[in-house]
C-alpha cells in the first residue's frame, strides 16, 4: 500500500467522471463526519495526479464527510497517473470494502467501464473480473451498448509463444458468396435511397439508445430543459419525436400478431409514415 499523505481538499478534483454510484449516501457521510470529528481514523483515498491536476478516484463519501467536520486537509494515496487512469481505477472501487454497491451502481461501473478507452482490447472476463461482477452482466451491456462502443480494427494476442496483431474485424465472420443487386448491378453503385433508409435507421437506433440509457431523472431533465431559450422548439420536437415512437411500437405490435395463426396483415402496415390523419388513429 502505497505511503498517505495529508492534500487540501479544495484541491482535490471531484468533477472528473470517477464517481461510479448512481448517487451519494448522504446518511453515510453524516455518520462518518461525526466519526472523524470524534477523532476516528478512515482510511485514506485514493487519488491521481496527472502534473497538474489532482483527480479523486475512490472516497467520496470520505471526502464529503471531511468537509462537513470541518476538515481542510484529508489523507490520501497518491498515484502518479492522467484521469483516464483515474476513471479505469474508480470502476474496481467499492468491491469488497466500503459501502456496499447497489445494482445500480454496478451497472453504472460496467457501462463507464464499457465505454472507456482502457477497455477496447480487454475480453468480458478481465472486464468482469476489474469492475468485480459477473461476466454475463458484462456481455449484456456490450450488447445493450454496441452502437456506443468504440470498435477497434486489431488486438495484440500472444499464442504459442509468439506475439502478433489479430484483425479483430474478421472474427466469428464466415466468407459469404457476394450477391448481385438486379437494381445496381448495372450502375456499380448502391442505391441512394436504400443507404438514406440505413442511415435514418441507425440514427433513430442511437437515440433510442441514448434516451433508454439517460441516468438523469424526468425531473432533472425537466428542469434543464425549462432553463433553455429553446424550450419551446425542443419541446415541439420531443413531442413529434412521442407521436413517431408510437407509431412505431403499434405497428411493430399489429405486425408481431399478424405474424400468428389466423391474423390479418395489419392495416396501420400499409399508412403513409406522412399521413397525418393515419398517424392520429395508431397513436
């Protein structure tokens, strides 16, 4: 373990993305402020100094609760190392000492963890073994968040005693024999029309995605969105966005039961996604 050493807490940098719970114990702080004024020793926190900056990687609820006791100093381990390292470090805190973590909390941690640049060439099980839950959790979230990932095009592996760069981009892929496309076959072109589909498509995927995702609360965003200038286009869009969206949960529904034995093609399958007054009866 690394040697403490008492730093100011004005100095220490909270806002850097390290904080892996969902929300901070405030009973936990109170308690522990008590403590420390009545002379109890916790153990010191972790925190990364990058030259210049010195970034809090585990013991906010220390750090909080210092302050309240009226404490200007706080002790802490000292690593040399940029806020990236810092990031990746605050993923594997809590794990088997301090508060215990919620649910919550550990979704937060894989989902950071996921999307960190430190994690691009590590498999589920190193992942699950860092952030310390299970490797199952750890493949459901990289599903979840496949859009958001960023995709590496190689990964160094070691096999045999030998060490080498794999492209990444041909695994679990099989040679597929190219089809010819009667409607572009004679241009040498895809179609116009079907990359603008694709793309509508995965826009729509991505907001989907990130609104599902959103870890703020319908109030916060409310309030956020009530401090805007542009509220009110905003709010016009969101509204639109709502019609659309249930436009399409309908006719993903009625084309789900048309699917079945003895149903009917849905009607709403065949509206114009333009037509207002059809857009009005599915919602």
């Amino acid at each position: 373990m690394k040697q403490s050493q008492p730093l100011p807490i004005n100095g220490i940098r909270l806002d850097g993305g390290t904080q892996p719970r969902a929300v901070l114990d405030f009973d936990a702080v109170e308690d522990y402020a008590e403590a420390m004024g009545a002379g109890a020793k916790f153990p010191p926190v972790a925190v990364f100094y990058d030259g210049s900056e010195y970034w809090l990687a585990d013991g906010f609820h220390r750090v909080k609760a210092a302050y309240a006791a009226g404490f200007d100093t706080i002790d802490c381990e000292l690593h040399q190392g940029t806020l990236e390292d810092a990031q990746w470090y605050s993923f594997s805190a809590n794990r088997a000492n301090g508060l215990r973590r919620t649910n919550t909390d550990k979704q937060r941690a894989v989902k950071a963890a996921l999307l960190h640049v430190k994690s691009r060439e590590l498999s589920d099980h190193q992942i699950a073994r860092h952030v310390g839950i299970d490797v199952k959790t750890v493949g459901n979230w990289r599903e979840r968040l496949s859009m958001e990932i960023p995709q590496i095009t190689a990964r160094t592996v070691t096999r045999g005693g030998s060490t080498y760069q794999q492209d990444t981009t041909k695994i679990g892929k099989r040679k597929r024999k190219q089809r010819s496309n009667p409607s572009t076959e004679n241009s040498g072109t895809a179609s116009p029309a079907n990359d603008g589909a694709s793309n509508h498509l995965d826009a729509i995927v991505r907001a989907v995605l990130l609104i599902t995702n959103c870890e703020a609360s319908a109030e916060d965003l409310a309030r956020q969105l009530n401090s805007r200038q542009d509220r009110d286009q905003l709010i016009s869009s969101m509204e639109r966005a709502n019609d659309f969206l249930k436009r399409c949960a309908t006719e993903a529904r009625q084309a789900g039961r048309a699917t079945q034995p003895g149903c009917q093609p849905p009607v709403a399958a065949r509206a114009h996604a333009g037509d207002a007054g059809t857009g009005a009866a599915m919602a």
